[in-house]
C-alpha cells in the first residue's frame, strides 16, 4: 500500500524525506497501529522547524498508540516507520 493523502484520516505507511503533508492543516490527533516488531518506532516532524510532534516505540507487537494534538502544524513529515500504519486525523 501507499500513502493516502487525500482522504481523512489521512493513511500513511511510508517514510521518507519529501513532506508527507505540505500544506498547513489542524491535525486532530495521530494513531500508529499494527507494528510487527517490540523494537520498533514511529517518528514524525513538522515540516516548518524540523520539531518532533509524534515520537513512540512499541513494547510487543500490534501495540496500538495515539495521541491526541488539536494543534496547527504547516505540514509534517513521516521521517521512520518501522512497521504499521499511521493514520492522520484532521
């Protein structure tokens, strides 16, 4: 599967260096499910300062964390993923 930037939540299960959302938005909240491994870990920055506004690591597999933001962000980027899927409420 591929990132889905069009719909809300917003699904995303690929990192990498280009903005997965350019563009200012209110981002609700941020839930990262279906983890395969207890080592691994979800990152996302903003896009304006480079700012941490999601970091967790999971202790077992299919460990399922949220967070709730309520914050406006000019855009942000997925920087790891180590399995799962992020879905991005806006």
């Amino acid at each position: 599967m591929a990132n889905v930037l069009t719909t809300n939540p917003i699904i995303l299960d690929t990192a990498g260096a280009t903005s997965a959302i350019a563009r200012r938005v209110f981002i609700k909240a941020i839930l990262w499910y279906g983890a395969t491994n207890s080592a691994h870990t979800c990152v996302i920055h903003d896009a304006s300062g480079g700012n941490i506004v999601f970091g967790a690591s999971v202790t077992a597999a299919g460990e399922v964390v949220t967070v709730n933001l309520n914050t406006r962000l000019a855009g942000i980027y997925l920087t790891t993923l180590g399995s799962g899927t992020v879905l991005i409420y806006l």
